[in-house]
C-alpha cells in the first residue's frame, strides 16, 4: 500500500535532510531560510522530484521514514 504525504511533510522532511547535510559538512549553496521559502513554492510533484526518490532504490516512503 502507497502512503500519502501532504506537501506539508514532504517540506519538513526535506529540511530535516538539508540540516542533516549541513551537519554533515557540505557546505549550503543557500540559506536554509532560502530553501524552505524555496520549498514552498513548489508544486507537490516538483517536490517528490527534490527528494531524488524512485520507485526501486529510494523510495518516498523510506525517504519519509529516514527523515521525520
């Protein structure tokens, strides 16, 4: 069964990811305010495309999983 994400939670789980990466050392190209003001004015597929995720390998709910 396919889970359903809002918009909502897919912005929160990609922020979890930018901070985690930023933690991580890789240096941010924007501010973290940038990205989300960024995030928000993406549709939700353009969205699910910024989590890299396919149907094999990453899929969006191991995403969501990974970062929540």
């Amino acid at each position: 069964m396919m889970t359903t994400y809002t918009s909502e939670q897919v912005i929160n789980a990609l922020m979890i990811e930018f901070k985690q990466l930023v933690e991580d050392g890789y240096p941010p190209e924007i501010s973290e305010d940038q990205y989300l003001t960024w995030l928000k004015t993406l549709t939700y597929e353009q969205l699910v495309t910024e989590t890299a995720t396919d149907d094999e390998f990453l899929t969006l709910e191991i995403f969501m999983g990974a970062h929540n």
